[in-house]
C-alpha cells in the first residue's frame, strides 16, 4: 500500500517541473490526482501517462489566477474522485525586471497567479476538507522568501506572503483538522529555473558554487518533501515553512 492510498489530491502547475513530480510521485503513492495547469495540452498528456502506467490521474486547463477555472478543476476532482484531501498550491510565474521597469498589468499578473491563486483554491477545499475529516493543504514558496538578488521583485514579495499566508491558515483551519504548511525550495532543475539562465547544463549552473551541498536540486527532491508534508506522517506539522535549499540561505553574503 502506498503512502496517499484512498487519498484525493489536487496539485496546480503539474504540467512540468516540482508539479509534475509531485503528481508523479503521489500517483505511484496511491493518491488520485487531479492535475491542473495552464498548458493545458502537456498537463493532459502526463495524466494520460500516469494512467496507462497504472496510477489514477486527470488534468484540466487551469489557469490558477481565474475564479471560474479554479471552481472548475475543482468540481471536475470532485465529479471524478470524491472529496478532496490534499491541495498542493504549487503553480507560480515570474517576470524578470526592476522593480520601476514592471507595468502595472505584469506586476499584479505575477501577484494573481502566486498569491491570489491560494486564496482561490484554499478557499473552496477547506469546506470539503473541514466536512470529510481534514486534510492537508501544501504551499510551494520559494528559499527568495529568506534570502534574494535584484530583478524579480513581485515574485520575492509574493513568496513572502505565501510563508505568512501559511501560518495564518494554519490557525484558522486547525480546527477543522487541515494542516496547512509551506515549502521553500532552493534551486531546482526545473524549466523555470534553467530557462531563466540560458539553459546551461544543471552542473554548469552559476549558482552551484553558492551550493554548500554543490548541486543544484532534482524536482522530485522537493515532491518528497511535498508527500511529506502531504501525508500523515507529518500529522504534528501546521504552520511550517520547511528549507530544501542544499544550504544555499545559510551563507553569510
Ligand atoms: N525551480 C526552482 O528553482 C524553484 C525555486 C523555488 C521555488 N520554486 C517554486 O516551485 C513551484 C514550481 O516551480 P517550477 O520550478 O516547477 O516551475 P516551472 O515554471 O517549471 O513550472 C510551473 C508550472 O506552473 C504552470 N503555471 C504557470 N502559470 C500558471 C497559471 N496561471 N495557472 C496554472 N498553471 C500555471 C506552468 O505552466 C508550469 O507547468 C513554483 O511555486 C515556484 O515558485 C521553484
């Protein structure tokens, strides 16, 4: 039996990167996942995959900043699975800029998608959880919430808001028996990550020498920490922020 057997989860972002793994991994841990991703064509496909090599899997086109696409993906979970246990609000963009160059249509695009996005989707699962016996909501922030560099200031302050966002949830979903925590990757070899430098191979990344640990993260190296998080296994954990940087935060400079 695996760790999410008889459980239903809803991951956002799952076309590619952290989300895929994720939704990889919960497959193969018995959970039934329902994928959802802008790419709508690409987030189908590795539903698809996950199906034919035996795990449960479906996916919508979502676009995780709009009301109505986010009440769809989730009714389309319930209609398919049942009740919803474990949301993974994983789904984020950047636009890479100083901060007096963004409009203000990038600015507040990067907000809706890495911040308001939470409040949309926690605000329809906490009901479903609080009325079958809890559940587990898992937010993806970033290690820029400690520790950042110039150029990528919205998705900075959004990654901040979504630790504080965390602890806020967590008082008031507690009652209702859903643990709400937060993870802060590093660097991972993600499109997102690798695109933005010109995608040079992982070991010739510029930041691996910052890397106390002297690599830079594979995507399922967070999806466990997610399955974690997830499960029950980590029933005595709300409100936490938990590092999976390689020790990239902890220098001095
Ligand atoms: N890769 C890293 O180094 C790193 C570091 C820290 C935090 N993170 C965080 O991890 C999470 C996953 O990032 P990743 O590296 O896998 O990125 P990625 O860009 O490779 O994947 C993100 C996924 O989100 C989807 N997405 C983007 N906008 C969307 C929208 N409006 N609606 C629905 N889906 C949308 C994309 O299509 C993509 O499939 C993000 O929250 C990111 O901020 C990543």
């Amino acid at each position: 039996m695996g760790a999410l057997t008889g459980k239903v989860a809803i991951v956002t972002g799952a076309a590619q990167g952290i989300g895929q793994a994720t939704a990889e991994r919960f497959a193969r841990e018995g959970a039934q996942v329902m994928l959802g991703d802008i790419q709508g064509e690409a987030v189908e496909q590795l539903a698809a995959r996950i199906t034919a090599s035996g795990g449960k899997a479906t996916a919508a086109r979502c676009d995780v900043a709009s009301e109505s696409d986010v009440d769809a993906l989730i009714q389309r979970a319930l209609e398919a699975f049942g009740p919803v246990n474990i949301l993974v609000n994983n789904a984020a963009t950047a636009i890479y800029r100083l901060l007096h160059e963004y409009t203000q249509a990038e600015w507040d695009q990067v907000i809706a998608v890495n911040l308001r996005s939470l409040y949309l989707t926690s605000r329809r699962c906490i009901p479903i959880m609080a009325e079958y016996g809890g559940g587990s909501i898992v937010h993806i922030a970033s290690a820029h919430a400690r520790a950042t560099a110039p150029g990528n200031t919205p998705y900075v302050a959004t990654k901040g808001a979504v630790v504080s966002l965390t602890r806020a949830m967590a008082l008031e979903c507690a009652p209702h028996r859903i643990r709400v925590n937060c993870i802060l990757p590093g660097a991972i070899e993600t499109p997102m990550l690798m695109e933005n430098w010109g995608d040079v191979p992982a070991d010739q990344h510029p930041l691996v020498p910052r890397i106390p640990l002297g690599r830079i993260g594979k995507p399922d190296e967070i999806a466990r920490v997610v399955q974690f998080l997830a499960s029950d296994e980590s029933s005595y954990m709300t409100g936490s922020e938990v590092l999976v940087d390689g020790g990239l935060t902890a220098h001095f400079d």
